[in-house]
C-alpha cells in the first residue's frame, strides 16, 4: 500500500475526501481510485444494460396493454440509466465504445443476477421487486460516495428504481391476491430469485478483494453484509404482507438484535455464475453481441452521414 | 376489475366500430413489433427511441381500443378486445403485421406508415365523433415526432454509405406492395365519411405522396414503379400467416390463466 505522505496526489486527494469533498473530474485523482472508479461504474453500466434483457424477453408475452407498457418503460429506463452511467464513466476518461468492448469481450463484469432465467411471468414482478429493490439499498450507499458525477447519476437513478420496486411490488400483489395459479406463480418465481438476489451483495468482505480500499476512499460506505441485512430485514416484512414464503428453513427473527437471520448463502454458485457458467452467461453475452454486430452497418451509416454533413452537428 | 371496462353500452355502430378497429389493431400491431427491438437496438440511444414509438402506439391502441368497445356494443375493454381475439377479427393493415426485419425495414415502415398516419389523424381531429377527434388531437404531436424520426433515419441511410443506402431500398421495395392498403375504399367505408366519420383517403394519400416524394427524394432513393400490385386483406380480416404467430406469443399468458386479473 503506497504511504499518502510520500504521493502529494493521494495526501490532497485523501485529505480533501477527509473533509467531506467530492471528488471531480477536473481534480487529480491517484490513478488507483480513477481505475476502481472506472471498473466499478462501467460494470455497473453493462448491468443496466444487460438487465434489459431478461425482462424484456417477457414484453411481447405481458398479460394485458396496461403492463406491457410498464414493463416497456421501465426496460427503456433501464437503457437510459446505462447512459448516464456510460457518461459518469467517461467523465475518467474512458470513451463508452472502449467501455462496451470490454464487456463484449468479457473482461469487464456485470451484475450476476442478470445470468438467471426469466422463466414466467411472475419473474418481471419478482425482478421489480427483489432485483430493484436490492439494487437500491446498494445505489441509495453509492449516491452518499466520493466521486461526484457518480453520486449525480445514482441520486437519478435511485428515483426511478423506487418507482420500479413498486411497480413489481404492485405486479406481485396482483397476483398473490389472483387466482390460485397465479399465486402458485408467483410462489415459485419467489423460490428461484430469492437466493440469487441475496447474492446481489457479494460475498462477506473477508473474501472480497476490492474492499479494504474502496472503504477508506468513501466509495464503500456499508459492508456487503450490512446491505444483505437491510434488504432481508425490508423483504420478508413486505413477502409476509403479501402471504408468500420466503424459500429458507433457516429464516428466523433474532429478537436481541432485532433482525432476521438467513440460512447459509451458496456462494460456490455465486462463484461459478461469476465465472461464466450460470444458467444464461452465454446467451446474454451472445444477444449484446448480436445487437452491437447487427448495429454495426447503422453506427457506420450515422458516422458517415455525419461526416459528409459536418454543419448538422455543429 | 381491469380497468376502461364499462357496462354502459350504446346501440352498435359496426360500420364505424370496423373502422376504429382497424386504427386501433395497426397500432396495437405496429407497437408490438416495434417493442420487439427492446434490449437489442443498433446504439443505446436508439433502442430507447424505438421504444419511445413503441410505448405511443400501444398508448394509441389502448385509447382506441376502448373506443371501439363501445361502439361495437360489447363494452369489451381493451384488453378483451387485444387478448381475447383471434387473427382473422384483427382489422390491421398488412404492413405492420411483418415480421420487423433488419433496421432499415423497420426505419422504413415507421416511415411509410407515420406519413400516413400524421394526416390521417390530422383530419381525424374534425371527426364528428367527439372522442376519436379527441383522441386524434391528442396522437397529433407523437405522430408529428414518429415522422421526424424516421424521416431523419431515412436520410441518414440513404445517404450513409453503400450498405445502408442498398438496405434501405430494399426496405422501401420491400414494404411498397403493403402502402396500396393504408387508402384502400372499403364497402363501409362511404357511409362514414357521408356521416363526416372519417375523412376520404383520397385526402390522406395526397399528404402521403407528398411526404414520400420529398424524403425518398432528399435520401437519393428510387420510387418504386408505379402500377406495382397491391396486397389488400388486413381490414377485413384477409391477414397474412405471420399475424397468428405474433398473436399466439402477445396472449399466451392472457389466455392461460381464466378469470385472472394482472
Ligand atoms: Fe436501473
Ligand atoms: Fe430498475
């Protein structure tokens, strides 16, 4: 670990973060925090965009106008809060197409629970409430840390996760007071996403590798743990309003500490998911690669036209 | 309850009630297709246009689609009349029912199908039915926008480079046997424009040429021949194979679980 006294980059740089300063672009930053920076935006980007795929692989296939429609706009959210993202991460100096390489490619990562199936129609509900609801307890932390442009984009997006939980909070209601084959729906869907969603939040920090720096740079305010719990503690609460299960034998209030305690978390899964071999890594990695080679005539086409016109985008 | 249901019915106006369903199918139609592109558009920016258009044709379907459960005299809400109907009661024009093809047919049918559209319901605003000419003042602007934004695609793949000039000629060879349809006369039809109902497509049609002959002409592409053979059947119900396949998909889940509300 390099000593802040020896690097006068990192001594104004930690000092300034001591004071409860945001860092900026123009500022100089100790390249270590530009690269962590840089991973973790950009990933957090692909995640956006490789999370459209699975719910919208139910938007020609929603059971009535009023939630294909919701179901298209929150999938175009979606898109829309990867381009913010793409743009923070720029802000470092890195252009998006290098960025999009890197997942096509990939060497860059994206959330792991992108790599389960959607495999009903309950799973869009299950999506919106679980998977936006774990990823705002996560972005609502990264909206409270020390690079600007990224607390900018998270205080954006967080609103509109929000209206996303409640939607897919709203869809699940509908049907776990439906029909009984809808309630057996949502039921199931419920038992598949609930263990990959706690997984959302990495393993416990002592098998993490990026951790220890990312805390003492305020970009890691709370631990993976921490998150894990305010989401559990927030979901079996709202799955008991609405008569589902929580799929663990182990669940349990722990009345000295006032929260609920989990059953064993399978991270050899998580491990393996995050290595390429959950149930979709390929045909997610596989669908981004088609759009961006099936696109790759239009983008041409738009740079050429943009040439050839230089006063139109002037 | 789903929701627009209403029991209040009045007496059936088929002929108007034929009508409405084929403006309400073709969008119904053309925003199920153009939902297709989600997740998978060329650049980021344009996957969220292309939904953005989606997202007003399904909002158009919708509104018409209620209208038309009152004037049929069924009182069916919307999604009774989408979910609960089988291909041949569909009343859409052709063209929008094929499959969407590469970007440059999809580009080109928003096109050919929003230089219809925009004068169509330009006039629908005088209709004397008070809640189509209503709906119609509201869809103007979006189908002002669905327009622009084709027409801006057209110029850039006409004029981009070899492939996309070649593929969007393609598209435009390729979609020119549907466009006969969109100002087709139907047997019911001159009753409703007797009735001040909705307005001669003669009238459409000359605002369409208009348009066509400007922006093939600014994207440097060739007008089809003239005398080309038209494919009619969408309005009433003649529809192509493709239509049960992107049925069969839209209300699966609809139609697996009787008596469910969503
Ligand atoms: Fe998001
Ligand atoms: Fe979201």
């Amino acid at each position: 670990m390099t000593d802040p006294a020896a690097d006068p980059v990192l001594q104004a740089f930690e000092a300034r973060l001591a004071k409860g300063e945001k860092a900026e672009p123009k500022d100089r930053l100790p390249e270590r925090y530009r690269r962590q920076l840089v991973r973790m935006m950009s990933q957090h980007a692909h995640s956006e965009i490789v999370g459209m795929l699975p719910e919208a692989n139910w938007i020609t296939r929603a059971p009535s106008l009023r939630r294909k429609i919701g179901l298209l706009a929150k999938v175009q959210d979606e898109a829309g809060h990867g381009l913010y993202l793409y743009s923070a991460a720029e802000t470092l100096g890195v252009p998006r197409d290098e960025l999009i390489d890197q997942l096509l490619t990939g060497k860059a990562k994206y959330s792991n629970i992108f790599n389960y199936p959607t495999l009903t129609w309950a799973d869009i509900g299950m999506i919106g409430w679980l998977v936006d609801g774990a990823a705002i307890i996560n972005q609502s932390m990264l909206a409270k840390c020390s690079y600007g442009p990224y607390v900018r984009a998270m205080i954006r997006i967080c609103k509109e996760e929000s209206f996303h939980m409640r939607q897919g909070y709203e869809m699940v209601t509908a049907l776990a007071r439906g029909t009984p084959a809808q309630q057996a729906m949502a039921q199931e869907a419920l038992n598949r996403w609930w263990p990959p969603t706690l997984m959302m939040f990495g393993p416990p920090e002592e098998q993490s590798t990026n951790s220890e720096e990312l805390v003492r740079w305020k970009v890691k305010l709370k631990s993976n743990d921490e998150l894990r719990q305010t989401f559990v503690d927030q979901t079996v609460v709202q799955a008991q309003v609405l008569g589902l299960r929580i799929p663990d034998p182990d669940l349990r209030y722990d009345e000295d500490t006032k929260h609920w305690t989990i059953g064993p978390i399978d991270w050899q899964e998580f491990f393996a998911v995050i290595g390429g071999n959950g149930p979709c890594n390929r045909d997610r990695l596989r669908a981004r690669r088609e759009a961006h080679e099936d696109g790759a005539w239009v983008r041409a086409a738009a740079a050429a036209h943009a040439a050839k016109n230089p006063q139109v985008n002037a | 309850m789903p929701d627009g249901a209403s029991q209040l019915t009045t007496p059936a106006d088929f002929a108007f009630a034929g009508y409405l369903a084929r403006l309400a199918d073709s969008h119904l139609v053309l925003g199920h297709r153009l939902s297709e592109w989600c997740g998978h558009g060329p650049v980021l920016e344009e996957d969220l246009a292309l939904t953005n258009l989606a997202l007003d044709c399904l909002g158009h379907a919708t509104v018409l689609l209620r209208l038309l459960g009152q004037a049929d005299g069924t009182g069916r809400d919307e999604d009774q009349l989408a979910y609960f109907r089988e291909a041949v009661e569909f009343r859409n024009v052709l063209l929008v029912e094929q499959p969407n093809g590469d970007f440059a047919r999809t580009i080109a049918r928003v096109f050919l199908f929003a230089a219809y559209a925009l004068p169509l319901y330009e006039q629908l605003q005088r209709s004397t039915d008070a809640a189509l000419a209503a709906a119609a003042t509201k869809f103007h602007p979006e189908l002002r926008y669905h327009l622009r934004h084709a027409a801006r695609w057209m110029l850039i793949l006409g004029d981009g480079t070899d492939e996309s000039h070649r593929r969007l000629q393609e598209a435009i060879d390729a979609w020119w046997p549907y466009t006969g349809e969109l100002f087709a006369l139907w047997p019911d039809d001159p009753a409703l424009i007797e009735r001040g109902l909705i307005p001669h497509p003669d009238r459409v049609r000359a605002a369409w040429e208009a348009t066509i002959t400007e922006v093939l002409g600014q994207a440097r592409l060739a007008r089809p021949v003239a005398g080309m053979h038209m494919l009619l059947g969408g309005p009433i119900g003649r529809h192509t194979e493709t239509l049960g396949y992107l049925l069969a998909e839209m209300q699966i889940v609809a139609r697996s679980f009787p008596g469910a509300s969503w």
